[in-house]
C-alpha cells in the first residue's frame, strides 16, 4: 500500500472527525443558524437589487430603490433577531399572547371597508397606519401563531394532557382558525396556504390524531377553492396554469401574463453556470414586477445557473435541518415546538416558491424566505429566526456551556478587582 493511500483515508477521516466534533459541541446550532441566515441574507440582497434594478428605474427613476430598502429591512431584523435570541421562555410566552392578539386586531382592520387596508393585485392583504410604512399584517401572523402555539402546547397542565381532544384543541384551534379565516378573507391564498400548514404541523408536532389532520387538511382545500373561485384574479391565474400544463382538459385561459413561461426560459437560458450576475435577460420586461418578488428564484438561476439555485436550496435545507435538531436537542416542549414550528414554516413557504418558479404550482403570492423582495416578509423570517436562536440557546447543553462562560467571566473580573493594589 501507497504512501498516498495510508494518508488520504485518515486525512478524510480526520476531516469527518473535526466536522462531527464541530457539530457536537453546545453551540454549533446557534452558530450554524447564524451562518446560514447570513448566507440567505446577503444572496437575497444582491438578487433583490440585480433583480428589481430594471423595474426600480422605471417606476421610481432610481435602480437603487427597492435595493435600498430591502437592505435596510434586513439590517432592522438582525437588530430584532439578536434581541429576540436573548429571551427566555416566560417573555416569549407573554409575546406570544400579546402578539397574537395584535396580529388578530390588524389582520380585522384590514378587510374593514373603508378602512387603513389597501388592495394589491387583487389581495386586500396591507395596512398603513399613520407615517408607519405599508406593512402585511398577514406575514407577522405567521410568527405570531408559531410562538402563540407553542405558547399554549407548553402549559404544564395542558402539556400533561395532551391525549385529551378538549386539552389538544382548545383554544388552540379556533384563534388559529380565525387567523386563518382572516387571511381567506383577504383573498391572500398564498399566505393562507402557509398559515394553514402551519397549523396542520403544529398539531402534527404536538401529537393530534390523523382523523383530525385529515380533516382539518380538507376543509383548508375547500376554503382555498373557495376564494379561487370567489378571486377573479386568482380563478384567472389557476385557469391558466392548468389550461399550460394540461391542455386535454380544454380550459379556455382568459389571463394575459407569461411571467411563468418567462421564468421556465430564465431558467433555461441560466444552464448550469448562468448568464453572470446582473446579467437577466428577463428582467427587463419579461418578468416585469414578478422579477425580484414571485420569481426571483428563476432570476437568480438565469444569472447564476442550476449551481447558484442548488446553493439557495442546499442553505435552506441546512437551516430547517438545524432547526429540526434544535427541536431534538431541547429538553422543554415550548422550544421544541418554537423551533419545530419556524422550520415547518420555512420550509412550505420555500418549497411553494421554488414550484412556482418551475411551473409546478400556479402563482399565489408566497415570497422565497430571504430572498424575494419585501419588508415585511423579511422583517417576519428574522423574528422566526431570533426564535430559533433563542431554542438553540435553551438547548440543555448550551445552557451549561453559557453559564460557564458566565461563570469564569465573573471570576475573572472578580480576580481583577482582587488583585487591584490598595493605595
């Protein structure tokens, strides 16, 4: 046997080793959603400013708008993410009280006619109050019933008598149900669909019987046929995904835009490598206001390729994979479904981006997390991952690990103190 063949094993070996042993240690979930969201973050500013520069200059006069303010955005939700992560679970179950009836109160003023609520593409979906920017309340209701959930799972009477129907869904399932139902009247489908799965992953997590998610999943898909067929420009977008994809049905297609065929040739046109950065084709016209919102992912793959694409898809994979063991390495149930919940969200927001951008799923309005242009949406995954960051920092042995830093912080400045000369 070679030289090169006794070294090569154990230097892979080694490398295995170091990654497992980095991995095990207290933090490393902390540390690895840090990265990650980081990662997300930066690639989702640059998209957003190569993405919207054409749209930007057009409807503001300045490339640099929409740029502006998503990096803006981002720099206000790390601020929030770093405070959130420093919470512990009797200040998030008192946000999650207070912050789920907040997001009830605006999602109501919202659809009041006549009110602070404004339309958008068919969706009464935003408020401005005041000097307050537009915000979607819908998207903060996300975060809200995530924390408020676990909130309610958690109490200790309730968290001993869970196999009890009456302890499993009250009033877990009505609040959730009249969020839900707030959102449907908004006719905003694509958070809707998110908000319902959310709720069918919490009561998963938590151990409800497949009769009753079975149930529940039913009645969410005939509500969401319901406001297809209620929304003109939601049946519109539906007739005309399936009149594309199936043309045996005969459906006759009355919707003009060809933003998903556009995003099906940016993704064509990016092979594997991509055009280069800043270097869309569809950008200028062909994906016109879908460009850095519903289909950024298939701008980022005409500029960057199937390999930039893998990359967004492999990070968000490693932070719902993280937030999963974070859930498994938390010995308290409130942080396990805190941190169950944020991944179950991400991940079904994520995976209905990405098959729209394909042209698997007509468009319904669902932002990739990170990356689609958005303050609001964004402004939401930071709180989600502040909550992650809080899990991570409860996991037992990151506890310990933290109080021994604080510990020989204190008797390191005790010692100083000590050994100051007395005049």
């Amino acid at each position: 046997m070679s030289a090169r063949e006794v070294v090569a094993p154990r230097s892979r070996d080694s490398i295995g080793a170091v990654m497992r042993d980095a991995m095990a240690r207290p933090l490393a979930d902390y540390y690895m959603i840090t990265a990650v969201t980081a990662a997300l973050t930066g690639i989702g500013l640059f998209m957003v400013l190569s993405a919207s520069s054409v749209y930007a200059m057009v409807t503001t006069g300045n490339a640099y708008t929409f740029g502006r303010w998503q990096l803006l955005v981002a720099i206000i939700g790390a601020g929030v993410a770093v405070v959130l992560s420093h919470l512990n679970q009797k200040a998030y179950i008192l946000i999650g009280w207070v912050a789920i009836a907040v997001a009830l109160v605006l999602l109501a003023i919202t659809i009041i006619p006549g009110g602070p609520g404004s339309a958008i593409g068919g969706q009464q979906a935003w408020l401005k109050l005041g000097f307050l920017p537009k915000i979607q309340p819908s998207e903060f209701a996300k975060a809200a019933l995530v924390v408020w959930g676990a909130a309610v799972f958690a109490q200790p009477a309730r968290s001993r008598n869970l196999d009890n129907m009456k302890s499993l869904l009250l009033p877990y399932l009505p609040v959730a149900g009249l969020v839900l139902g707030l959102v449907l009247a908004e006719k905003d489908l694509g958070t809707a669909v998110v908000i319902g799965a959310i709720i069918v992953l919490q009561l998963w997590f938590v151990g409800a019987p497949g009769k009753v998610l079975a149930f529940l999943i039913g009645l969410g898909l005939a509500g969401s046929a319901g406001v297809v067929l209620l929304s003109t420009s939601h049946r519109a977008r539906v007739v005309a995904f399936l009149a594309e994809r199936f043309p045996f049905l005969h459906l006759t297609s009355t919707a003009t835009s060809d933003q998903p065929n556009n995003a099906i040739y940016a993704l064509a046109t990016g092979g594997w490598w991509g055009t280069g950065p800043g270097a869309s084709r569809q950008k200028w016209g062909g994906l016109y206001n879908g460009a850095h919102t519903d289909y950024i992912l298939a701008v980022l793959g005409e500029e960057l390729g199937l390999f930039g694409v893998l990359i967004v898809l492999i990070l968000l994979f490693v932070l719902v994979f993280t937030a999963i063991q974070i859930a498994r390495r938390s010995d308290r149930l409130f942080w396990r479904m805190a941190a169950c919940g944020v991944a179950g969200w991400i991940m079904v927001q994520a995976g209905i981006n990405t098959l729209v951008a394909f042209g698997l799923l007509p468009v319904i309005g669902v932002p990739f997390p990170f990356l689609s242009y958005g303050g609001s949406a964004l402004l939401a995954c930071f709180i989600g991952i502040g909550v992650l960051l809080a899990a991570a920092r409860h996991e037992k042995d990151a506890r310990a690990e933290l109080e021994a830093r604080r510990s020989r912080k204190h008797d390191l400045v005790g010692g100083v103190v000590v050994a100051r000369p007395t005049k």
